[in-house]
C-alpha cells in the first residue's frame, strides 16, 4: 500500500512531473516508474548520465526528429519509454528540448512523464543557478529533493552543489553547519517556480531518512516548508532506495 501511495503524495500518477534539487532525482525518477501501472516517459531536459541496464525501459536516442517519430511508435509497444538526445561525451546523454518533452507526452499517449530537470553532481543539497530548472511548458508537479543526510552536517562542497551560493542564499558562512530549518530557504529558487503559476503542484521529497534521528531533522526541515509555502500540500519523507520507500508525511 505504502508503494502505492507514494505516487499520489508525490503528485506523480499523472501529467509531466519534474525532479529537481538533489540528494536521489534519478533514484526517485526509476523508482516510481518502476512502481507505476500506467504507461511513463521517462526523459531529461539537461546532461545526464546513461540510462541504467537495469532499468526496464525500451530506449529512443536520437536527434529531435528521431525522438518526435520513435518515441509514441515505442510507447505504443511498451509500458516504458526512457529518451534523450545523443550524448556528446561516452556515457552521457543530452537533455531533450522541454518544449517536445510536452508534446511528445501527449503524442505517445504517456500517463505520467517523470523528467529529471536539473543536476546536482551527486551531492545532498544545492542551490540552482540562473536558467535552472528547466521545466517543460505544461508541468504538473514540482518535486525538489533533498538528501537528510545533509542535516547537521558543514555546507562545504563535500554535501553541497555549488556550496557558496547555497550560503549567500541561507545567509550564512560556507563551511556553518546546516540545521533543517534551513531547508525552507534552500529550497526558495525552486518555490520561485510557481509564481504566476497556481496550477503548479510542488511537493518536496526529503530522502535518506534512514534513521529515526534523520526522520526527527526531516520533520523539523518539513514544518519549516510548511510554514514558509502555504501552497506547499505536504512534505513527504522517503528512503527510495528502500523496499518501502516512504517514511512518512508530513502536513499541515
């Protein structure tokens, strides 16, 4: 059941759903689908890293005229559609143009298109730079993640993408300890994103709560988004790699 509802609270049965921030966006995106019954797209509007063989996805690599015939003829013969532009480098791909991330969603006839929107090098926390995201026109639902393992810990390049940014946004020093109330104001570029847009659904993700002292900071850091975002419908509390990948919810 648990598997099951985290679809919902996530916002992610349906419509274009964006993964932003960092701390487990491609987890997050594999995983869901996986769990989803319906048919899913599965794309990047930015450079990512290959596609894993053990996700189970039929692929369509190729240019923007090759993905707007490949990817609905794939969608009409599988469950899953993973696609992306050529890579420039070995062992990467290019993010698709998000104006045919739309359009390619409701040509291949997809229930929900789950897109990874902007990188994070494999850190816990970050603060996007300008031109970040880079959300499709249409998006539904805003997922920005955050690891909790981050709480508690230096803001210093070792948790954090782009550490000084993160600091001069918290107002703070690079290298202060990060507490979880601080992760309303982390997450303040990402809110930005729903100005002028109240059909815009923004659900934040707090991975990594392995523990119940991690889920304790992950409560504090969720009534601090609470409070700050009246728009904001809940926090959900996750361990995606986990077999039960919810934790908890946190609302109002």
């Amino acid at each position: 059941m648990e598997r099951q509802n985290i679809l919902d609270l996530l916002g992610a049965r349906s419509g274009i759903v964006a993964f932003v921030g960092a701390g487990g966006k491609k987890t997050t995106i594999y995983r869901l689908a996986d769990l989803h019954p319906g048919r899913v797209g599965v794309t990047t509007t930015v450079r990512i890293t290959e596609f894993p063989a053990d996700f189970e996805a039929e692929r369509v690599i190729g240019e923007v005229a090759d993905l707007a015939v490949g990817v609905p003829r794939a969608a009409g013969n599988s469950q899953r559609v993973a696609y992306a532009l050529p890579p420039e480098q070995p062992g990467r791909l290019d993010g698709t143009p998000p104006e045919l991330v739309r359009r390619l969603h409701g040509e291949g006839g997809f229930d929900a298109t789950f897109v990874k929107a902007d990188g994070a090098r494999m850190r816990w926390v970050k603060c996007p730079r300008p031109g970040e995201p880079v959300l499709p026109s249409g998006t539904t639902t805003l997922v920005p993640i955050v690891s909790a393992r981050g709480f508690g810990r230096p803001l210093d390049d070792r948790i954090a993408h782009r550490p000084e940014r993160c600091a001069e946004l918290l107002g703070m020093a690079a290298g202060e300890t990060l507490r979880p109330e601080q992760l309303a104001g982390l997450l303040g570029p990402y809110m930005a994103c729903r100005e002028n847009r109240e059909d815009l659904t923004v659900v934040p993700l707090i991975n990594m709560v392995d523990d119940a002292d991690l889920e304790e900071a992950a409560r504090t850091a969720a009534r601090a988004v609470l409070d700050r975002y009246p728009f904001v419908p809940r926090v959900v509390l996750g361990r995606m790699r986990s077999a039960e990948p919810l934790r908890a919810v946190v609302t109002r």
